[in-house]
C-alpha cells in the first residue's frame, strides 16, 4: 500500500521518521517532547477507514489524521492538502493493462536519409525549435508517414530503466488535432530516464519546453501532476523545484509552489513573459533561471492575493 506522499508531509511537521511493524512510523512526540520517538502513526488507513496514532509516554491519542493534524494546530489549507492523501477506503479499483509501444509506422529521425523531403522538414522544423542531431538521438524523436499516426511527429518517454512508457504524437502537417497520444494512463515521469534526482528539478508544460531546457527538466503534460511524480518528488532528494509553466497558468504554478512548499522543498516560480521556454530557447531561459527568486510564503501569499 503506497503512502509514500502522506509521510512526507507528516514528515515535514514532525520530523523524519522512524519505520515500526504494521505500517507504523515513530516520531518525536510534539506533546511531551520526549528525546525518544514515542509518537507511533499508522500510515496505512484500516479496514475502519482510520489511521491511529498515539503517544506512548504522555498518551495523547487519536484515531484519524484530521484529529492528528487538529491537535498539531495545522493551519486549514495545508491540512485540506495532507487530507487529500489519506486513504479513504478499501475500494481497489483496476485499470485495463495497456501496454506502450512505438507505432509500426515510426521511422527514427536520426537515422532517416537526408534525401527525404519529410524528414529535411522535420528537421529544420525542430532545428527551430532549438533542438540539434543529439536531441534526435537522446529522445528517439521519429514520425510517421503512414497509419494511425500519419503527418505526426513522435516523441517518446523512457522511464528509469529505459522501458517506454508514454509517447505524444504532435502534427506536422495541417490538422484539426494537434496531439494525438496513446489511450495509456498519464501516471508516468515523462523522460524519466534524463532526469537526476539529487539535483533541481523544473517543471514545464510540454516535451518541447523540457527538450529546451535540456537539463532535468520535467513536462506535466496536463493541468495537474501526476501522482507517480508527486510521489517520486517527495521520496527523492530533490530539493529545488523550479516551476515554468505558460504565463496564462499562473494559477495553477502557484497551487504547485504551495503544494511543495508544504513539503518542506525550495520553490523558484520562473517568471515567463509571452514566450515559453521553446520559443525562447536554451540560452534565454537560462539567464530566467539563474533570475528566479527563492519563493517564500510571504511572496506566495502576495500571488495569491493579485490572482482574487
């Protein structure tokens, strides 16, 4: 049973803990202030939908996160969030088992002939975009001439063990739909296999923003992260999150840096102005990052109260 994100905010208000059977962690007791961990969680909801915690030298006790959280004067927001985390129930629900995989039709860009019309316009089209021969190779970037996938680019994700994962399929010729993706879930590290966790990661909307940014540069792909990243973010050792979305998502980037810094990180919001990062490029959006200011709650409160 996967409680990883719970345990991190619980960890960001009582410090690290300490593993015990049954799903139990032991901290420092913030009621008595013992030197030992007497303060036993249990982080997996039981089959009651509760979670009981208590104290074993000053007997402060509860059956329920809510309760934990009300003792420990948590201010409504930040335990609206934790809340979210907690287990309500034993209802397992399955997904059908859809298994990734490139088109038939992918062709590598890297290894197309240079006396291909579709691939010459691809490349110049990417080259555009400031990407070069070695992002074609890094990021298996192909297309499709053919099927389902037809007058589309294809950029595929790897997660950690170079395994595929998710591919966005992009137009390159005039059609209604842009993106064209697989009817796989969205839970997944998009370019995994790029990213080094014990250094700042950034967020971006899409693959081309993070193809841009070049390094660990992570897209959401959506309006919301999912879970798996979340998950992966709070049990690394990430400690800086730079966020980089569009400007007309300044709503959302500022939900984000709430949630993260709620889980004790360092969040810079990169301040973009009517380009994103693949319009303006490595070198500009550099010079944004190394530009972005550490993000405290009294900037996040001022966001906050501009965006009302």
């Amino acid at each position: 049973m996967d409680y990883s994100i719970l345990l991190g905010y619980i960890e960001n208000l009582l410090g690290k803990g300490s593993p015990r059977a049954r799903d139990n962690y032991a901290f420092h007791c913030p009621f008595c202030n013992h030197r030992k961990q007497k303060l036993e969680i249990k982080m997996s909801t039981d089959e009651n939908g509760q979670n009981p915690w208590e104290c074993w030298v000053c007997n402060t006790r509860g059956r329920t996160i809510r309760s934990l959280l009300r003792q420990l004067k948590v201010p409504r927001d930040t335990a609206v969030e934790i809340l979210r985390h907690v287990r309500k129930g034993e209802k397992v629900y399955y997904e059908e088992n859809y298994v990734v995989k490139l088109p038939d039709e992918f062709q590598p860009l890297f290894s197309a002939s240079h006396q291909s019309v579709i691939a010459n316009k691809l490349r110049k089209y990417l080259y555009r975009r400031g990407l070069s021969e070695v992002d074609f190779i890094r990021y298996n970037i192909g297309y499709c001439t053919e099927g389902e996938y037809q007058g589309r680019l294809i950029i595929p994700s790897y997660d950690e063990n170079n395994q595929l994962n998710y591919f966005v399929g992009r137009t390159y010729e005039n059609s209604f739909i842009k993106y064209k993706n697989p009817p796989a879930s969205r839970d997944v590290i998009i370019f995994e296999n790029t990213i080094n966790w014990n250094k700042p990661i950034v967020l971006v909307e899409g693959t081309f923003d993070a193809m841009a940014v070049r390094r660990n540069a992570i897209p959401i792909l959506g309006k919301n992260i999912a879970p798996k990243l979340l998950k992966k973010i709070v049990s690394s050792n990430v400690e800086d999150i730079y966020i980089a979305l569009d400007k007309d998502a300044l709503k959302r980037a500022i939900s984000f840096s709430e949630k993260f810094l709620n889980m004790g990180k360092k969040v810079y919001l990169v301040e973009l102005d009517d380009k994103d990062p693949s319009e303006m490029g490595f070198e500009a959006f550099t010079k944004h990052i190394q530009n972005a200011q550490e993000l405290e709650l009294s900037g996040l409160m001022r966001y906050k109260f501009e965006l009302l």
